[in-house]
C-alpha cells in the first residue's frame, strides 16, 4: 500500500513537472531552469554596462554608415539603452525560449549547475573577453581575405585604361566652331539607324 502510495506522488509530481508552463509547450521544468540561466546572465546580461556595449557596439556600425556626429552618436546609445532596457523582459522571454528549444531538462540543470558555481561564473566573466579576441582576430583575417580576393580578381581582370576625355558640351544656343570635328553619340541599343 505504501509502495503504491509513492509511486502515485512521484508519477503526480513527475507529471506536473512535464506540464506545458507557457504556450511554447515547454515543460514548466525547463522553463524555471530556463528563466536562472537568463537572470543569471547566460548567454548576455540584460542589464547595466552590458547593455551599454551593446548599444556601442550599433552606435559604432551606425556612425561610419550613416555619419553621425560624436554628439548625435551619445544621443543614440541612449536611446539604445533606453529601448533595450524597456525591451528586456520580451528579450528575456526569448531567450528563454532559445534554451528549452534548444536543451532538456538534464542539460539546463547541467547549465545551471555550472553556471551557478564559483568556476561557472569565472568562465562567464572571461567569455567576453575571449570573444572579443576571436572577433578582432576574423575581423582583421576578414579584411585580409577581402583584400587578397580583390588583389586575386585584378589579376585576372586588369583594370581598363582610362576613357579619353570628353569633349565639353556647348553652353545652351552656343554653335559648334566651324572645322571642329562634331561627334555623334552611336545610338542607343534596339533604336532604328
């Protein structure tokens, strides 16, 4: 009778634990594992000086393409911030989503468990940093390529020699100087001759 007893608790609380939390379908399991890893800042805080490099970051793209000013630039990393902060709990919701797509149960308690450990947090503060290195390093491999690829095409397709100059267009009403030599336009193509 015992024995019966907890297996129906333990299939009760086994069951409870599969349910769907949210309309994704994920187990509330996953979810709640999910929603510590998220807080805990995995894979980016969505807080303070984070979100701040993250709007540096767009700001930076955003100055060289469109030609902000240093002033206007400011204006806009606050406004990043400012816009990333309010959007933070649907960010969050996301990336919550993102891990119990991606991970089960074992795994996300696996995460958690490591995450939330001295040498878990160790590894999440040098991350960036080891990011940032390897980003530099294809970037500047990137540009390398990029310049290697275009040295690679002009061999292979020489620059042309410049055009001759052209002839000046005569001012409005003016006539061509008599014994100058008069040059017509070749027509276009598919126009009659």
């Amino acid at each position: 009778m015992i024995r019966t007893v907890i297996a129906v608790v333990a299939a009760a609380g086994a069951l409870a634990a599969c349910q769907p939390a949210d309309p994704s379908g994920a187990p509330a399991s996953e979810v709640r594992l999910a929603k510590k890893l998220v807080e805990a800042g995995v894979p980016i805080p969505l807080e303070g000086e984070a979100v701040q490099q993250l709007a540096y970051q767009q700001v930076q793209g955003m100055m060289f393409q469109d030609g902000l000013s240093p002033e206007q630039a400011r204006q806009v990393m606050m406004g990043i911030s400012k816009n990333l902060e309010a959007a933070a709990p649907e960010i969050k919701e996301e990336m919550i989503k993102s891990f119990t797509d991606q991970f089960n149960v074992k795994e996300l308690e696996l995460l958690v468990k490591f995450v939330t450990s001295k040498e878990g947090q160790a590894v999440q503060e040098k991350m960036p940093l080891v990011g940032q290195g390897a980003s530099e390093v294809l970037q500047k491999r990137a540009q390398e390529a990029g310049v290697k690829a275009l040295a690679d095409l002009r061999a292979v397709w020489p620059t042309p020699p410049a055009p001759a100059p052209a002839q000046p267009a005569l001012p409005p009403g003016a006539a061509p100087v008599p014994g100058a030599p008069v040059t017509v336009p070749p027509p276009a193509p598919g126009a009659p001759n």
